[in-house]
C-alpha cells in the first residue's frame, strides 16, 4: 500500500473495485471493497492520487478522499473508455481509469462542494417538476380532444390552464370530467411546487455575491446566475493558454440554453426600442440570421461572464457616443 501512487476506483452502489498502480504505472493489487471498508481504506492509506471516474457520488468520494490527505481526479467517463480492455468488468475499469488518470494531458472535473450540488439539485427538481407539469397538461389537451374540446397550448402557467380547461370541458362525459379532474388537481400542485422553487432561487440569488455581479449583465437574470454558480466549475480551475471556443452542447446544457434564452431577450429588446446599444450586435443583427446572432452572442457571453468572474468585476460595455 506504501508504494501506491494512483489509485484507481470503480464506484457502486455497494461494492466498490479499486487498482492500486506505483509511479511507473504498474498495477499493483486489485481488490473489491464494500462502502465502510472503502472508507476506512481512504483514512489508512498514505497520500496518494484518487482516480475515479465524474458518476454518481463521485463528488460525494471525492470530498472524503480530500478530507483524508489525497489528491482527486474526476474523468469524465467518456475518456475513460478509450482505455477500457476486452471482457470489461469492475476490475477492468478501475485499471483504465488509472491508465487515464496517469496521462498528463488528461481532463478532469473540479470536485464540487455541498453547497454547489444543493443549488444544483434545486434546478434539477425544478426541471423534473416543469416536465411532469407539460406531461400532465399534453395528457389533458389529448384526452379532451376525443370530445371534440380543443384547448390552447399553456405549458407554463398550470393555474390558468386548469381554469380554462374547467370551463370548456362540461360537454365531456361524467367519468371524463371526473378524470380530467384529477389530472388538473395534479398539474396545479406541481405548478406550486414550481413557483416555490422560482422564489428560493431568485432569494438565493439577492444573497450572493457573486450571482449579484452576473445579473449586471444584460440577458443574466436570477435564474442564470445560480446556474453558473451551481454548474459550471471555479473561474480558478481553468488555465493555461486562453482559447476562444465555440458554445458546445458537449458542455453543460442548462446553462447553454439559459444563455441562449439570455441572448435571445436581449436581442428582442433592442428590438423594441429600436436602437441597439452594442455596436457588435447591431452589426450582427444587420448581417446575421436572428437565432445565429443570439447562439454567438451567448458565446460571447458566457466568455464575458468568465471574465467578470476571474476580474470580480461588474459587466460594462462600450455605448457608441
């Protein structure tokens, strides 16, 4: 165990394999542990380099191997596979992500905090709930056009849709209303649950710094501002020569597409008004497709707001005189 310098480790709910290999990479032992024993092995061990792959309760692992001394790495899962061996188990996994983990220019994830999966939970919940709530109305809307009840699409606001839907649907049969009821009484349940979770973001977002500083940027409401903070990774971790890369769907889509809603508002107010108060945009808007302008103009964006973040400084822009 002394000459152990990564350790490799395939995470389970309940029994975990782990590879331990020396500096030269050689595998040294291959041994499968259950969660208190996988634990306490954490505290025996000499400092060394925890490897695992970025799955479920990594982050949660990777907190308690920092706690004991090591030094985490999180791969992302589709890295790892290229090192995966024929006949792929639990053993067989661990060893690739130590063959990963001991490449230099390998990626990883920065391991999150409590605080951070919290906030990320919350949009997550929020999420689901959205989806459970436009699966209920779509049931509602088919259900009722059987009978010859045609109703508007309303997929964000379920109270005034089940105040619509009960004054339209009387001519359905006893059972259908009955039924339909049912559905209504759920589809406003969730659309509270959903409000509820819109106001503890938004006081979420008056309490911090940080997402305070985000929302001086046009198009970065309360919403975005907790996303950034929940998903994406410390302005600290990235490093290195700066690269000004494309908006990729490869990253994290939550915070893509609320930029993208982002920029799209943006856009839509400066049609409003009238005048544009970039000059970037205006020149865009003049030559460019409106949705081609509103995906670079959330590359741009999410690039600004990098820049606000590592320079803790507010959003300003250049206003033509």
């Amino acid at each position: 165990m002394e000459n152990i310098h990564i350790l490799g480790v395939d995470l389970a709910k309940r029994t975990f394999a782990i590879c331990g290999a020396d500096k030269k990479s050689y595998v040294v032992f291959r041994q499968k542990l259950t969660r208190p024993q996988f634990q306490k092995t954490l505290s025996n061990l000499p400092p060394c380099i925890i490897a695992m792959e970025a799955c479920g309760s990594a982050h949660h692992w990777a907190r308690v191997a920092q706690a004991a001394g090591h030094e985490v790495r999180l791969i992302p899962a589709q890295y790892v596979k290229a090192f995966v061996k024929r006949h792929k188990n639990d053993a067989i996994d661990a060893e690739a992500i130590v063959e990963a983990a001991s490449r230099p220019s390998m990626q990883t994830v920065a391991v999150k905090d409590e605080n951070q999966q919290a906030q990320g939970m919350i949009f997550r919940t929020r999420e689901m709930f959205v989806k459970q709530r436009t699966q209920l109305i779509n049931a509602v809307r088919a259900h009722l056009t059987e009978y010859g009840i045609v109703l508007p699409q309303q997929r964000r606001n379920g109270r005034l849709f089940a105040k619509r839907c009960r004054s339209e649907f009387d001519s359905a049969p006893e059972i259908v209303t009955s039924l339909i009821e049912i559905y209504l009484k759920q589809i406003e349940a969730v659309d509270v649950e959903v409000a509820a979770l819109d106001i503890k973001i938004k006081k979420g977002a008056l309490k911090n710094a940080e997402a305070r500083r985000l929302q001086t940027m046009p198009g970065v409401g309360p919403m975005s501002a907790m996303a950034i903070q929940a998903f994406c990774p410390l302005p600290r971790t990235f490093g290195g020569k700066d690269r000004l890369g494309r908006i990729t769907k490869m990253g994290q889509r939550d915070v893509r597409k609320l930029l993208i809603i982002g920029a799209m508002s943006v856009i839509s107010a400066s049609e409003r008004k009238g005048h544009c108060e970039d000059p970037w945009l205006e020149r865009m808007l003049a030559k460019r497709p409106r949705m081609v302008v509103a995906v670079a103009l959330a590359n741009r964006m999410a690039r600004r707001l990098w820049a606000m973040m590592t320079k803790e400084r507010d959003y300003e822009i250049q206003v033509v005189a």
